[in-house]
C-alpha cells in the first residue's frame, strides 16, 4: 500500500525539502508547484495584493512503511512545525502507476 503525503509550506522552504527527499530518502517522484491565497483573518475589505502570500505545494508517494519517518522529516525540514507554518497531511491510496522519474527541482534547482 502506498500513501501520499502533501505539504503546504513557505515557498522558500520547499526547495532545500525537496533536495533532502533526494539525498536523504533517494525520492525521485512527486509534484511541487506553486499556490496563491489569503489568510482566514484578512477581511475582505483588507484583502488587496499585499496580503496575498505565496506557498510552496509538494506532494509525493511513499510506501506505507515509510510514511512516518518521510512525514516528520518533511514536517520538520518545512518548518511547518511553528505558527502559519504550513500544514502536511497523508491520504491513504490503492494503487499506484509506478511513473518514470520526474524531477521535483523548479528550473533553477536542475543544474545541482
């Protein structure tokens, strides 16, 4: 069985993340992008391009025997582990198409 794990941290958290899922875990599958968004406390009257903070969104599949110990690694590498840090979650999956290798890297990290 697999498990997916997902984490919303600070955009600038997730590269040096991703790096150590590399090096530390030897992952080479999974999707890290970008997402935009307001906080629950902005009103919406306070709401402008200011508020708007950016948040690094990675997400990998694990086997099930490793869920814990890639969880508190990347709970603790993201900082997610302070207030507004972020949030890491696991979603239980069945299957899993065992995809080719896919680079993590954002295009500045692909000449390491």
């Amino acid at each position: 069985m697999y498990k997916l794990i997902t984490c919303i941290a600070a955009e600038n958290k997730i590269p040096d993340t991703v790096q150590g899922l590399f090096r530390d875990f030897g992952l080479r599958a999974g999707v890290y992008n970008f997402a935009r968004g307001f906080g629950r406390s902005s009103s919406e009257a306070t709401r402008g391009l200011g508020q708007q903070t950016e948040k690094g969104v990675l997400s990998v599949v694990v086997q099930a025997n490793q869920v814990d110990e890639i969880f508190a690694y990347i709970f603790d590498k993201a900082d997610v582990n302070r207030p507004h840090g972020g949030i890491v979650y696991v979603t239980a999956i069945q299957q899993h198409a065992g995809s080719p290798a896919i680079n993590l890297a954002p295009p500045e990290l692909d000449n390491e």
